[in-house]
C-alpha cells in the first residue's frame, strides 16, 4: 500500500529587481557598440532632412522602404568628401553606429560617403568639376605645354591593365628609343585614389620629362577613381606635364579637367605623347629640301650679281682706275676752293666782330677824352649824389688814373 505523498506547494518567485532607464540604455549601448560588425560598415539609403550646421557638421536621416536610420558626419570629415549631400541623393555611408543615451536613439556616425547610383554620381562629378573650376585649378593658363622629343616617359596605371599594354605597344611602334617607366597604381575601387595620388608624387621625384595617367574603359563607377579631388590636386602639384588617357572617347572624368592635355584613349595618350619616327624624317626630309632651295636661290643671286659686276666697272680696271682718279682730283679741287671760301667769310666775321667790341669798348671812349669816377669801393659814380663832400674818388683817363676828393656839386652841362 503506498504511503500517502502531499501535494507539492507551488513557489511564488519574488519580483525582479527593475532597472533604471539609464542602467537599461547603458546595456543595450554596451552591446550594440561592442558588436564588431557594427563598428565599421557601408550602409546605403536615401538622403532626407539634411542640415549643415554652422559648425560644419552634417545631419541628416539615411531611408529606404522600410526604415529610417539617423545620421551625423562631424566637420573635420565633411570637409573631406568629394560632393556636397542634399536631400534625394542615395548615398552609401561609411560609419559606426553609436546609441546616443539622452534621447534613447542609436544613429551613425559617419566617416566616409560615396554616392550610389548614376544620378547621384553625376551630381557629384558636376559638383566638384564646378567648385574646381571656380578655384582656378582647370584655368588654361596653368596648362603646361609637351616635351618635343621626350627621353623618358612615366605610366601611371595598373600593372596588369590592358592600357599598359596599349601604350607600349603604341610607344614601342613610334619610337622605339623612348624609355618607358611603369609608376604602379590602382586605378580601380575604393583605395585607387589614394594609390594615385601616391604615384603622381613619386613621379615628381623621377627624372624624367612626362606622365601618362591611363586607364581603360569601364563604368562611370569603375572609372570613380579619377573624379577624386585629392588625384585632381595631385595633377597640378606634380613638377612634370601629367597627359591622362581614361576610358573612352566620351569619357570625361575630373582628371581629364586638372590635366595639362586630354587624350580619349590610353592609345591616343601614347601618340600625344610618344612622336612618330617617320613623321619625324618627312619633316627632315622637307626641312632638308627647303634649306636646298634656299641655297640654291642664294647662289642663283650671288652668280647674278657677279654677272653684273663683270659687264659693270670691273670689266675694264683701268678705265674705272682713271675715272676714279679724275674724280678724286676734281673733289680735291672743290675742297680746295670751298676751304678758301669759308676761311675768307671767317675772317670777314671776325673782323666785324672786332669792330663791334672795339666800338662798346670803355677804352675806345676814354681815348676820346671822356673819364670814369669810381668811389673806393668801385661802384662808378654817375649821378653828384653818389659821392659826398670829401669823399675820396678814383677817376680813369685813357692812359692812368687819378685820386682826388669832391670839393663841390654842380650840374651835367657844362659852365
């Protein structure tokens, strides 16, 4: 017989401690910023609500169909993207995302932003090409003009891409003595601009005379990489005439803009560049041609003008000896007459002249009888006031002088 067994007693567990809203934020904050993939990711979505504070920082909200995310991108970033954002522009974004415990919200704080989508990357290309321009940076006047025969030409390019292939296929079939040097860069995803931007610096370290900047054809995302600002400043920072060749003909990228010269093709790059051996000797050739002729026509004239020399003077020496004698004796003869002529009127002149001076000379008036009475100090007395009563004064006759004193005044006529 069994024994009897109770019933068992059914425990009431005891309320759980409850935790503060701070303590629960704390802990989803905790989570969300320790997760590792939350920490560094692309996400893409809609622009709306876009505000550029007066702080330079950027907020905005990123959306889809189904959710909203919040956004900030602080200023010392924003300064460094390459287009400005604006409402209705999809966008990827580059960022951590962070809970943000006043108002309980997570958002993310972003470190880099692309545009997605061919409308938003035409946006940013006009963006940038127009903020560019304004700067000065595409001004015709900071183009630098091509070395006539380069010695050394440097590529900047991918070392597998098919535009290397095409340059030195075209280079090598113009002229075979243009030395080409590889600069190896990315030209293609996200770390190409920088790997640009790295080879165009270590070209202006290079002796060399050019660089070709290639790259063949593709997508306008695939072609990104040259609408960078940081590959367009390299341009006009490197010491060397920089000529790019990206994509095809009707490709036009910023790059193509900060260049010293445009050409459509990496081919088209290599014969901007690179000149044509044989093009080269048919200039010779004609310029050789053109050097003859003008020879020819100068001794052509040379032979002419002694032809004329020989039927001229220099056919007879003697008579042309004669006549020059006879012309020499009769400009003598005229020298001769015309010598006399001047020393007669300069001898005729000085004559009048002398006696002109002997007419207003003081002496000629003294030797007529007439004096001058001078006061001690020299001053000539023309008037009685002149010299007082007892004042001694000199007076010059035609051959001396006199010293006396004033004994009376009286009047100029004679008593």
């Amino acid at each position: 017989m069994a024994l009897f067994e109770p019933a068992p007693l059914w425990r009431v567990p005891a309320p759980p401690t409850a935790w503060t809203v701070s303590q629960l934020t704390a802990r989803v904050q905790a989570v969300v910023e320790g997760a590792p993939d939350l920490r560094d990711f692309w996400v893409a979505g809609e622009i709306s609500n876009f505000r550029h504070h007066t702080s330079g920082h950027m907020y905005f909200t990123l959306k889809d169909e189904g959710a909203t995310l919040r956004c900030v991108i602080f200023r010392a970033r924003a300064e460094r993207l390459p287009f400005r954002p604006a409402n209705g522009m999809r966008v990827q974004l580059r960022g951590q995302l962070r809970v943000y415990a006043p108002d309980g919200s997570y958002q993310c704080y972003g470190a880099e932003m692309r545009p997605d989508g061919m409308g938003s990357l035409h946006i940013a290309f006009e963006q940038l090409k127009e903020r560019l321009a304004r700067e000065g940076l595409f001004a015709t006047e900071r183009k630098r003009g091509l070395p006539r025969l380069p010695r050394r030409v440097l590529v900047v390019t991918s070392p597998n891409a098919a535009a290397l292939r095409d340059v030195v296929q075209i280079a090598r079939g113009r002229w075979a003595a243009v030395e080409l040097v590889l600069v190896p860069a990315a030209v293609q995803g996200a770390e190409a601009p920088a790997a640009i931007v790295r080879a165009l610096r270590a070209c202006g370290r290079v002796d060399a005379d050019v660089v070709l900047l290639v790259r063949g054809g593709g997508s306008l995302e695939e072609l990104w990489a040259f609408n960078d600002e940081a590959v367009a400043r390299a341009i006009r920072a490197c010491p060397l005439p920089v000529v790019t060749g990206v994509g095809h003909e009707t490709d036009f990228t910023i790059a193509d803009f900060a260049a010293d010269r445009r050409a459509p093709t990496p081919s088209g790059a290599a014969e901007l560049v690179v000149p044509d051996q044989r093009a080269l000797r048919g200039e010779v050739a004609a310029a050789g041609g053109r050097a003859e002729q003008a020879l020819r026509a100068r001794l052509r004239q040379a032979r002419q003008r002694l032809a004329g020399l020989a039927r001229g003077p220099l056919a007879r020496p003697e008579a042309a000896f004669r006549a020059q004698r006879t012309r020499w004796t009769h400009l003598q003869v005229r020298l001769a007459a015309g010598g006399q002529a001047r020393v007669a009127e300069g001898r005729s002149a000085w004559r009048h002249a002398a006696g002109r001076l002997e007419a207003l000379s003081p002496l000629a008036v003294l030797s007529r009888g007439f004096a001058v009475c001078r006061l001690a100090d020299g001053t000539v007395v023309r008037r009685p006031a002149q010299a007082a009563l007892g004042e001694p004064v000199e007076i010059l006759v035609q051959e001396g002088r006199l010293w006396g004193r004033v004994e009376r005044h009286g009047p100029a006529w004679l008593p």
